[in-house]
C-alpha cells in the first residue's frame, strides 16, 4: 500500500472504506503497508495484524538456505561448486540484507 502514489493510495483507501461501509455481508482484505500515518489513520476502523522483522526470522533463514542450496544444485550459483563457507557467508548476507522481510 505504502508504494502506491500518495494521490492514488487515497482513492483506494476510500474505496476499501466505502466497499466495507455498504457492503451486507462479510468483507475481508488483505494490504501490506509499512506503518505511514495516513495508512494508520485510514485504516484505524479495521483490524489489524502487524508483524515485526523478527517474526519472520525463522522462515527467512529456511527461505534463503534452501534457495541457496537449490542454486548450488541445480548449478546457478558458480557451477554448482561453491565451498561451505562461501555458502555460509552467502547465506548471512542475505539474511542480514533481508531486513526481516
């Protein structure tokens, strides 16, 4: 949401608000958005589920030991013939560059 223009990022918050507001039966949706005021403050009526960086650190480090291991398998990453500790360092890198996202 917050990587919408800031114009059009309105209309839809509008949107959503007014789709909810006339709507007989359940609505659900679904919007990643880091916390900008405006998006808080137009979406301060819904509930809310926030994750934090660290919620996520054990499925990143899955995600990134397995995807480098694929590409050392399937011979993507430097023919397939990476030492154990460049894969180490490769790994950490990713995960530190990951930000927990």
């Amino acid at each position: 949401m917050d990587e919408v223009d800031h114009a059009t990022r309105l209309k839809l918050l509008n949107a959503l608000k007014y789709i909810v507001k006339r709507s007989t039966g359940v609505v659900k949706f679904f919007t990643t958005a880091r916390m900008d005021t405006d998006i808080l403050i137009n979406l301060e009526t819904f509930r809310r589920v926030e994750l934090q960086p660290d919620d996520n650190v054990s499925d990143i480090n899955r995600f990134v030991e397995s995807s480098v291991q694929s590409a050392i398998d399937d011979s993507r990453l430097l023919h397939g013939d990476v030492p154990d500790d460049l894969k180490v360092e490769i790994c950490d890198v990713l995960r530190f560059r990951s930000k927990g996202m």
